[in-house]
C-alpha cells in the first residue's frame, strides 16, 4: 500500500514574479465555478476547450461529479446508484470520467459522456472497487482497482482492461496520466514487498518501462501528470522534504521547487511545460497552489486580481491556453475555481504589499497586532484598503498610512489579505502577505 501522501499532497511559496511566454508577468481573474446546491466544490481537471470537471457539494450534503462549461455552468453527473461521485479527467471530445457509488456503496469506474450519459466501466476478475485518473483523446483511460492483492494500476482500451503487463510483477500500482501518444505515467512498489514506498513510472507507448531510480531505499516519487511529449511531473522526497518534480523519458528527476519549501507537489503540466499544484512552506502554514515556469515557482496567490479574499488552495490542471483549475478557500467554503490569464497590458495594476506584521516580531495571545500595507495606484486616488484573515474581514483604511490595529487575533495561525479599491471601483487587487504570523495562547512565539 501507499502513505496517504501519495495521493493527498500541499504545498508553499514566497512571492515570485512569473513572466509568461512573451515576457509579461502573468496575473489571473478569479471564476468561481459554484456548487450543486451545497456549500463545497473542488476542480481536478480542464481540457483545451476550458472545461472543468471535478466534485461539488448538493444541497442534501452529497459529493456529485460535476462538468462545468462557460454557456451552461456546472453540471451534476450522477452516480451509479449511490450518493457519491467524483469526476478527474476530461478529454477535448468532452468525455469524462472518474468514480462513482453504486447502490452496494462500492466505487466503480466511469466513463460519461453527453451521448451516452454516465457509463460504468469493467473491472478484471477479483476486483471490488475501481477509478479512473486519466484520458486520452482515443479511447485509452488509466487508473486504479482494488483486489484482494491490494491496489493495482489499470488500463482500459477497446481491448477491454488490464493491469500492464510491466507492473504485474511489482507490488501496489496506480497509473495516473494518459497522454495521445499512449504513454502512462504514475507510481509502483518496485517490488511486492516494498510496503508505503513508491516510484515515479512512465511506461511509454513503445513499450518501454522506466522507473525513477531512489535517491533512498526508504524515499517515494509519484509521477502524477503527463505531457503530450511524454514528460511527467508529481513529487520526489528527499531528505528532509518532499519537492514538486519533474521526470524525463529517461527517468531523471529534476527537482522543480526552487524556494525550498517543506512539502510540494506538481499535478499538472501543459504543452510549454507550464506546472501546477500545491506548496506548504512550513509545517504549521496553509496549502497555497503554485505555478512554475522557465526555472522559478510562484504562489498563485500572488497573481491573483480578484474582488473577493480567496486563499487558491490547490491547482490541479492547466491547459495550452494557460488557463488552470482547482479550488480555493472562501471563508470557510472550498470552491471549485478557474484561474483565467489576464491579456498582457490591459490596465496598469494598482499594487498593494503588506510591510506589517513583521517577520522577527513576537505576540502573545491579547496583543494588540498592527497590519500595514503600502499601496501604489497610478494616477489614481485609493478609495479604500480592505484586511482580512482567513477570508474574514478585519476592517479598513481610507487614508495613508494604510494600517489596522488589530486587538482580537486568536491563537493560532493566520493568513493575511488586503484588498484596494481605487476611486472608480475598479477590480479588486488582491496581494497575500508574505507569510502568515502565529499566536499562542499564554506564551510569545516568533511570527514565523
């Protein structure tokens, strides 16, 4: 079997400019995809048409796979005869497919279509349970059952499903990537015996099995996503942290966190080698999503022009137009979100940095805490500068210097927003302070 961590991951960054494929830094808006009636959602995948696919909350508290469109918004799934479904692959034809309840409360492979609705797929002999992770645009979707061996990667083509034939003689499997060509990636026990620790894989559609080599007997690697030149990406540990990686056709592992954070996790990756996932600095802060390209990483965070306090948890898919999905925190409500590339030069950004708190200060639970920001918006005047924590509003500042006494933080850790508004209204600007600080009750402890 496998630690939980090869398949939950989170991850954390400082701010980084990230300059997309002309030079400009890149900045997104913020769409918030919705529910089914409920009060969460989560995005796992986008195709190249900008469809999203994941899981979202009805009003009666049940998880339903969901497709989302632009022209018709988000769309329940269905199930297989029970309450829950989850939905994380979707190709450009619009077929998606994930898991899904049936009536015996077993999860069963799937496979939906708007032709043929939600359709369950086969599983070999001895197999209770099963999913799928990934699809291509020919018929080919990878994934995962359950036997009484345990978890083994499986492969459905018009040739029926299987476990491939170059992971049967190793121990728990899961494929996790398809991309055009047949090339599958994801993780193995490289041998039957090797409990809770894994390789990175890619099995290439010539036939082809390459494996990361450890940089530990006792260190895993997860290949999680695939391009459409046969280049994965997922995460390796080493030493004392588990890093965002990226592997080769030959299996090298290039480590893709350039901020040295304590855990990261790449999820996707697209034609330009763009990569996405999730980062945690520390081990006390929050998940944050990162974008990487050409040699840095980012917190999405930080390039994020929204009217609303969103934390971007996760991101879990990117297409070619450099569009990315995955969900964010709200408050305490988990959406679904769309992350749509601004046009380069379409108004001069307003900027906005929290300079206080500082990183050496200390607090004690009752302190009262100063959140300053310093603002700069061109040749306009700001109307107001808005604080959050944690998505909920702290209070405001109409005048310079732009500073809140806070006098209520409870113990604990905490991310800091603030938010301008310049005198026409325009868009909110959101930036997230560098980090978070943290309060203990009854004792100082460092910001950090």
């Amino acid at each position: 079997m496998f630690r939980v961590h090869s398949f939950l991951m989170a991850l954390f960054l400082l701010p980084l400019a990230l300059a997309d494929v002309h030079g400009e830094e890149a900045t997104y808006d913020v769409r918030d995809l919705g529910t089914l009636g409920g009060a969460n959602s989560r995005a796992y995948a986008i195709n190249q048409r900008g469809w999203v696919v994941g899981e979202a909350e009805t009003k009666e508290g049940n998880l339903r796979a969901f497709l989302w469109t632009p022209e018709e918004g988000m769309r329940d799934l269905g199930t297989r005869g029970g309450n829950i479904s989850r939905a994380y692959a979707i190709n450009d034809r619009g077929q998606v497919a994930g898991e899904a309840e049936d009536d015996e409360e077993r999860l069963r492979p799937f496979r939906w279509s708007g032709e043929h609705g939600m359709e369950e797929l086969p599983l070999p002999d001895g197999f209770r349970e099963g999913f799928v992770f990934g699809l291509n645009n020919f018929g080919a979707l990878v994934g995962g059952g359950e036997s009484e061996e345990g978890t083994r990667a499986l492969v459905w083509t018009v040739d029926g499903v299987s476990v491939p034939e170059a992971l049967r003689d190793h121990g728990a499997s899961l494929a996790r990537a398809v991309n055009d060509v047949g090339d599958i990636a994801g993780q193995v026990e490289p041998r039957p015996d090797d409990d809770y620790v894994s390789r990175a894989f890619i099995l290439h559609s010539d036939g082809s099995f390459s494996m990361t080599a450890p940089l530990s007997p006792d260190w895993s690697s997860a290949a999680l996503a695939l391009s459409a030149d046969g280049v994965a990406v997922g995460y390796a540990e080493q030493s004392n942290a588990t890093h965002a990686a990226r592997f080769s056709k030959i299996a090298d592992v290039d480590d893709l966190d350039t901020l040295a954070n304590v855990y990261s996790v790449a999820h996707g990756v697209n034609k330009d080698g763009v990569v996405v996932g999730l980062f945690v600095s520390s081990h006390e802060d929050d998940d944050r999503a990162f974008v990487a390209r050409d040699g840095g990483m980012a917190d999405l965070n930080e390039l994020v022009e929204a009217d609303k306090p969103w934390l971007i948890v996760e991101a879990r898919g990117i297409n070619d137009t450099g569009a990315i999905a995955g969900y964010a925190l709200l408050g305490e409500e988990e959406r679904a979100v769309l992350l749509e590339p601004r046009a380069a030069g379409t108004a001069e950004r307003p900027q906005i940095q929290i300079v206080e708190p500082r990183s050496d200060a200390r607090y004690s639970e009752g302190d009262s805490i100063t959140i300053e920001a310093n603002v700069d918006v061109p040749d306009q005047r700001v109307r107001r500068v808005t604080f959050f924590s944690g998505g909920v509003a702290l209070g405001f500042a109409t005048n310079a210097p732009y500073r809140l006494e806070w006098k209520a933080a409870a113990p604990g850790a905490h991310h800091l927003v603030a938010t301008v508004v310049n005198t026409e209204g325009v868009s909110v600007v959101r930036r997230v302070c560098r980090s978070g600080f943290k309060s203990r009750a009854g004792k100082t402890r460092p910001l950090f």
